[in-house]
C-alpha cells in the first residue's frame, strides 16, 4: 500500500505533497480500518481545502524607478504580477523589529513583469507588521510584504545580462498607515483583503556588484488585484480515490476470510 501511495503522490504538487507527505504514516494506519474511510476522506479535503494556497494576480503601472533601469522601464509602464502565497507553510516567526515578523517558506512561487523586465522564482516569505513604527516615515502602520529573501534568488535574465548583479530582490507589500487596523495581530494572515489596506506595491529591486544594501528599485502601484484559493490538483482526487479502493478491497478481503 505504501508504495502505491508514493507512486500517486508523484502526480501532485510540491506544496500538496507536503500537506500529504506530514500525515502519510497516519493516513495509512487509518485505512487498514476501512469502516473509517469515507469519514476520514471528508475530513482529509475539508482540511486540504481551508489549508490551500492563495493566489494573487495583480496589475498595475510604474510610479518610481531610478534612472539605471532606463530605457527598459519608464513610468507608466504595465505592471502584472503572481504570486503563490501558503500560510500553511509558514515557519516559527522570527521577530526582526518590535511588532515585525518574518515567515520563511510562505511564498511558494511569483513571476512579475514590468515593462520589458520580466522576474520569476521560486520559494521567499512573509513579513507582517502589526502597528509597526518605521523611522524612516515617523509613523504607526499595519505591513503585509511577501518577498523573495530567506533563501529564494529571482531569475531576472535581462538585468543579469545587461550589469554586473550582486543581489535581486522581488516583493509585494500591502500598507495601512492611515488608521492601522488592516491587521489585528503579526501572525500569518489566513486570507488577503486589499480593501483593508491604503495602498500595494510592486517592486523589483537590484543591487550591482560593489554595493552594501545600495538598491536599485522600480516600483509598480497596484491597480486590481485577484485573491483566489489555488484549485486542488487533479492528483489530489487520484490519491483518495486510490485510498478509498485500497480501504475497501482490504474490507471485502476480510468478509471473504470469515
């Protein structure tokens, strides 16, 4: 049994298969008591589906940008942007600031395109700040970023090309600074509510070899954004049709022993 397990497991994604992967002892216990097959199921997709990653699409156009980026972005310039974000993944927090967290591994995938600069990657984080005070603007705020540090390298082939490239970075950061209450605490958000905050923006950021946290930004203001729960892959249909059959044959198996 286990190994057809792994065997469907194959045709799953990444981010499933580690939901799969963290109960699969459990999963096959369970199912050498067919009579709790159909429960378990139910529950198993129940809390696959309230545990499923978040999708966010966004558009919207280039408001700032320094100059070593022209002629490839100018202001006014397309912005579209996916990123692929999983609470259920997130790690212990790691406070860097009072009141600002970080959690690895939160940000499954993005691809970002402003004018003719095009990034994607794999893997980052999220940071929450819930009425965090930032020095540099002097004011209280609620910050929702997801970027690609802790770990993730944005591919970026024109920059790569074109200048000599220390580090890249790209993000999504959602503020509330107006009355900061987009955010009630600095854990994981569960779901994305662009209404809650004052303004989102999209960057891409390089930094040239010789630099010490000199970046180059270009920035993009959201205009619409898409917030939907990532479908479950067809292989995750596959899987529990395949525990369901195995949990019932077992079950006929022991009728005809008796």
């Amino acid at each position: 049994m286990r190994s057809l397990i792994f065997i469907i497991l194959s045709s799953i994604s990444s981010a499933s298969i580690g939901l799969l992967g963290r109960n699969i002892n459990t999963i096959v216990r369970i199912f050498t008591k067919p009579k709790k097959a159909i429960a378990v199921v139910s529950l198993f997709i129940s809390s696959f589906i309230q545990a499923a990653p978040i999708s966010i699409l966004l558009e919207g156009y280039v408001t700032s940008l320094d100059s070593i980026f022209s002629p490839l972005v100018s202001t006014g310039d397309t912005m579209t942007a996916k990123f692929i974000y999983d609470p259920g993944l997130a790690s212990q927090p790691v406070m860097f600031d009072t009141n600002r967290f970080f959690y690895d591994s939160t940000l499954v995938e993005y691809e970002v395109s402003i004018g003719k600069v095009t990034a994607s990657g794999v893997g980052g984080r999220s940071e929450v700040s819930n009425n965090y005070y930032d020095d540099s603007s002097n004011i209280i705020q609620d910050r929702f970023i997801l970027e690609s540090a802790g770990g993730s390298t944005p591919l970026i082939p024109l920059l790569e090309g074109l200048f000599d490239v220390n580090r890249l970075s790209v993000s999504m950061t959602l503020y509330d600074y107006e009355d900061a209450d987009a955010l009630s605490s600095s854990l994981p958000l569960q779901t994305i509510n662009f209404n809650s905050f004052d303004n989102a923006l999209v960057s891409i950021q390089m930094e040239v070899a010789g630099g010490e946290f000199d970046w180059q930004p270009m920035f993009a203001t959201v205009t619409s954004a898409q917030i939907s729960p990532v479908p479950l892959p067809a292989g995750i249909y596959l899987f529990i049709s395949g525990l369901v059959g195995l949990g019932f044959t077992k079950s006929k198996r022991k009728v005809s022993e008796k």
